[in-house]
C-alpha cells in the first residue's frame, strides 16, 4: 500500500509539471488508479480472510462455552486456584475473601502459560463464584481490601484477555 502512495505522490508532481501533455498526465492517473484498485483488491482479499477466519475462532468459542464443565474438573481447578480456599467459597467472609483473591491470582499467574481454553473456562468458573460471594459481603468490606481485589480483579481480566488476544491472533494467522 505504501508504493502506492509513493507511486500516487510522483504521478502528482509529474502532473503539476509545465512540461507534461495531457495524454500523460491522462496516462499517469490511469497507472495510479490500477495501483490503488491492486491494493484497494488486496485489502478486500485479506479483511475477507480474516472475517472468515474470526468467524470460525467465534464459532469454536461459542461451542466449547455450550458444553457444560464437568464437576469434578471444577472441583480439581477450585483446588488448584484457591488452595485451601477451595471449600470455602460460599461462606467466605469479609475476613478471608481477600485471602481467596490473593490465592486465586497467585495461582493463576504460576499456570496459566500452560492452560488452554478449555482450561481459562474453569478458572473463569471459579472466578465468577468468588465475584458472586464478593457481591455478598462487600458492603462490609474495608477500602484498602475492596482495593487489592479490584486490583486482583482486574488482573485475571487482563490475563485472560491477553490469552484470548493470543488464541484470536494465532487463529488468523493462518
């Protein structure tokens, strides 16, 4: 695309030229205008490739999300992300559900280089549980604790983000 531009800025200057017809200047527009419609051809190939190839990461996403999780695979991430927190998720208090962030991200931060995303479903899963135990006791919450896990938080978005950035990415790679 950028020989194009270069391409259109010279055919500009030659027709600006005192020296040139207007055959060629006619003739300088109609070797810029195939370049642009070559590239402009070119752009349209490749969004089209890439909408394709987004369409079916979408699609793959949306079919693994509709198989429901199997229990005892939550139950064996529960364990894995919240340590000895992993029992305790539905009577977490203002006292020990900042503990159960801290352990979730520290957790999540050691194995998710080797997680699919079948995996970050699982630890989506439980993520989501300690959110809706959050939502019981957050009014009692001190700030300096409604802080550390906003910041917690937004971590596991952004790690989980980065991971469906860089499925998204090799998916239209190819």
């Amino acid at each position: 695309m950028k020989t194009a531009h270069w391409g259109l800025a010279a055919g500009l200057l030659a027709l600006a030229g005192c020296d040139s017809t207007p055959r060629e200047r006619q003739e300088i527009v109609r070797q810029e205008t195939r370049q642009l419609d070559t590239a402009a051809q070119h752009a349209g190939h490749t969004l089209r490739r890439l909408g394709r190839q987004t369409a079916r990461f979408d699609s793959a996403n949306h079919a693994r999300r509709a198989v429901p999780l199997d229990p005892k695979k939550q139950r064996v991430m529960d364990q894995q992300l919240l340590g000895g927190y992993a029992d305790q998720v539905p009577g977490l208090t203002v006292a020990t559900i900042a503990g159960a962030y801290g352990e979730l991200l520290r957790a999540t931060r050691v194995r998710r280089t080797g997680w699919d995303a079948r995996d970050w479903d699982y630890a989506q899963a439980t993520y989501r549980r300690l959110n809706d135990q959050l939502a019981r006791v957050r009014l009692d919450l001190p700030a300096r604790d409604e802080l550390r896990i906003r910041a917690w938080q937004a971590e596991f978005t952004t790690l989980r983000a980065q991971r469906t950035a860089k499925d998204l990415q090799a998916a239209t790679k190819k």
